[in-house]
C-alpha cells in the first residue's frame, strides 16, 4: 500500500500549527487527527484540551467531512474549534448597542 501526503491545520486563537504527514493511503479523517494527536504533532490549545478528540469537527478545504472521508495527497484536514461566541447572537448585541435593533 502506498503512502499519501497531506496537510493538517489546527487554527488557534493566536497561532496555527500546520504539518504536512506521510501516512497509508486509505487513512481516514479521524485517522489522522488521532494519530498526529497521539504523536504529538498536533497539541490542543489550553482551553481545548478537555475536549474529546473524536466530537471534534473536521473538514477539508473549508468543507466539513465525515470522520470516515477517506484523505487523498494534497488535501489539508482542518481541525474545527467550538465556537467561543454564537456569530448570530453577536451580530445582534452589535445591532442593539448600535441602536440598529
């Protein structure tokens, strides 16, 4: 089996951390984020690091992908942050400080 090469991202708050892997082709999603976590390749910020790798989202090129989407050479994982602030409830607080709402 051969080996593919791809990259994964993991956006923090004040950095990002980018690697570029080489693993068997057939690796999964979750595969890789469970193997560069395992190996250190990839740390969990602070405040993420109670979560639970596998309820974490992923996608490919800024599409969410089911844990089994199978990674091909030149896809970039992105690992997905929980969101620390609803987008839509912020727009609304703006709107009312504003005095638009």
């Amino acid at each position: 089996m051969s080996d593919i090469t791809f990259q994964v991202v993991y956006a923090q708050a004040h950095a990002q951390q980018l690697i570029s892997l080489n693993l068997p082709a057939g690796t999964t999603a979750r595969q890789a984020l469970l193997h560069t976590l395992e190996h250190g390749l990839v740390t969990l910020e602070t405040a993420d690091a109670g979560l639970d790798p596998m309820d974490l989202p992923l996608g490919v090129f800024a599409e969410r992908v089911a844990d089994d989407h199978v990674l091909c050479s030149g896809e970039r994982l992105e690992i997905y942050r929980p969101l620390l602030r609803d987008p839509m409830e912020r727009r609304r607080r703006v709107a009312k400080e504003s005095g638009k709402g």
